[in-house]
C-alpha cells in the first residue's frame, strides 16, 4: 500500500489538508476544496437493481473500474458508502469490494474506520435520550410518550432489539413506551450527514429533524429540544470524507453509509 498522502497527492491535495488515521487512511479537511468549485469530471454511477443475499457486486464492479481507467492512464477516483457492522458480521460481509479488485487497508476499513458511525450511533442515541427527558419533565407541552418517534440505534443486527418495552423501573425512569432499535445505517442523522453540504448545513439539517408529534398532532424538531449543539459536538468531524486506496493504488474516497432501502443508498455529496 501507498502512504495516504502519496495517494492524495493524485488528487492534488496536499497534505496539511489531510488528517492522518495511521499510514493508509486520512479524513479530508473540507479546505481541501476551496478552489475547486469549476472543476469538473465524469461521473459513472454504478447500480443494480436484483438484491441477493450475498449483495449484488457493486463495490466490485465499481473498484475494478475504477483499477482498469487508471490502467488505461486516467485519473480516477472511486467513491463508496462506509461498511456497516451488520452485514459483516452476516451474510453479506464486508464491504470492501472481491477478488484483486478491493479497497484497503480492508480491516480498517470494515470495522470501525474512523469512526464516522459511532459517532453517529452516539448522536442518535444521545438525542433519543434527550427526547425521553424532555417528555419526562413536560419541557413541550402536549409531547407525550406515545408521540415519541425517535428510536435507538445499534451496529449489531440484534434481533431481541427490533421491539421492546423501555422505561420499566418505576415513576423515576424515562416513560414507559413501546420502542425498537435500528442499525446505524438506517439512522435520519446518517442519511442527512450524506445530503449535508458543510457542517453548518448539517445544523441546519439536524435541528429541522421530526423526533414525534404532540397531543395535537404538531411535529416536534429537535430545535425545539434545544440540542442541535451537543449532536454537533459528537459530529464535529464527520464530515470529512475519508481518504483510502484501491489494491493497485488509485484513491478512494469512502463516507457516509445510509441503506438503499429507507433512505438514498449511496455515499455523501462530499466525497
């Protein structure tokens, strides 16, 4: 494998525009693109419409074109969502690609990365408890524990999780409710983290977020619970797009991770 910067360099971009995670994998601080607004290439959109259990080989097929344009003398760059734990430790596996046409280094890659999604495992999470307290303490009125919409999330696919009974324990606990438990890449806050532009319009993006309805069916936002700053704290640095490498060296780009299935399904506006 290539050093991380040796790798951006094919892109241009210098490396105090880099923020290293070890020798092969860096975040890209969005400097990096100012100057960049009329730059333009050509866009490949890889797809696939037959789901199979064991995927369907887009990451493959993507890598492996992405390896035959740098033979062929091009610049390329290929860009994928972030593996999610679930289906690695399923069926499906990583999500790095097959075969010689991968991107590494694999391990990182698949499990943990940078911590783009635990920091945003910890984001809906810390607001799912937030709403509970803000029902707990009638901080909205009318905002009751069955207009509660915010579920929790998990990168385990945990069956015993899809439904439950929270807030047992008596009066001193959160409210007694039915709830469940989603994988982090089914969380709203990782598909607007793909949609969002910069971290400012993360906020913006964040604090109009639906968390329930009140008695009379008034939607409740997160801007209301006064909290878009504490998720911002555990998003700070999820923004930047995280830089890796093809086996055969070309640069990758991989970041954010919303399933195709309940949300957009591909990897963010940035990268």
């Amino acid at each position: 494998m290539l050093p991380v910067n040796q790798v951006a360099g094919q892109l241009g971009i210098p490396q105090e525009h880099l923020v290293p995670y070890g020798h092969y994998k860096a975040k890209i601080s969005l400097d990096a693109l100012q100057g960049r607004e009329n730059q333009r290439g050509k866009l490949i959109v890889v797809t696939g419409i037959t789901p199979t259990p064991a995927g369907e080989g887009k990451t493959t097929t993507s890598v492996g074109l992405t390896q035959g344009l740098g033979k062929l003398g091009h610049k390329a760059v290929v860009t994928l969502r972030e593996p999610t734990l679930g289906p690695i430790f399923g069926i499906k596996g990583g999500g790095t690609g097959g075969g010689m046409a991968r991107v590494v280094p694999e391990d990182d890659i698949n499990i943990h990365f940078t911590g783009d999604a635990h920091a945003v495992a910890s984001a809906h999470n810390l607001l799912a408890a937030l709403v509970d307290n803000a029902v707990f303490r009638g901080q909205i009125p009318g905002f009751q524990p069955t207009g509660i919409q915010w579920s929790r999330v998990t990168d385990a696919s945990d069956r015993s999780l899809r439904s439950l009974i929270a807030g047992v324990g008596g009066s001193n606990n959160s409210p007694l409710r039915e709830t469940r438990f989603d994988i982090v890449s089914a969380s709203e806050i990782m598909a607007i983290l793909a949609l969002a532009a910069d971290p400012e319009d993360l906020r913006q993006r964040l604090s109009r977020m639906v968390v329930g309805f009140s008695d009379s069916g008034e939607p409740v936002n997160v801007e209301q619970l006064g909290v878009v700053g504490s998720l911002m704290t555990l998003l700070r640095h999820t923004t930047m797009p995280n830089m890796v490498q093809t086996l055969e060296g070309q640069p990758s780009i991989i970041h954010a991770g919303p399933f195709g299935n309940i949300a957009h399904g591909c990897s963010s506006i940035i990268g």
